[in-house]
C-alpha cells in the first residue's frame, strides 16, 4: 500500500516507472512502448534503460 502511494507521489513529481509488463515493440523499426505502472501515462524508450514520457502529437 505505502509503495503504490510514494509511486503515485513520484508520478506528480514526474518521476515515473515504466511496467515490465506492458513493453512491448510494434515492429523491428518502431520503438519499444510501455506505460507507467502507477498512472498509466505512456512512455518510450529512448535507449536501454532510458525511458522518458512519449510527447502527444
């Protein structure tokens, strides 16, 4: 319970944690994708381990 609040406060903060769960790739060009585990907000990788949020165009 403590971890899902302190998460949720550090998404406010924008400091957000991607899920495992939900990278994924689309195709061999195409970016991985995830969301944040917390709040949901979709996020890109940019490199290994280097996740930011994904810009909405």
């Amino acid at each position: 319970m403590l971890k899902k609040i302190i998460g949720r406060m550090r998404c406010l903060m924008g400091k957000h944690k991607r899920s495992r769960q939900q990278a994924q790739r689309s195709g061999d060009a195409a970016p991985y994708t995830s969301i944040c585990t917390f709040c949901g907000v979709p996020m890109v990788r940019r490199a290994k381990g280097d996740w930011i949020v994904a810009s909405k165009h």
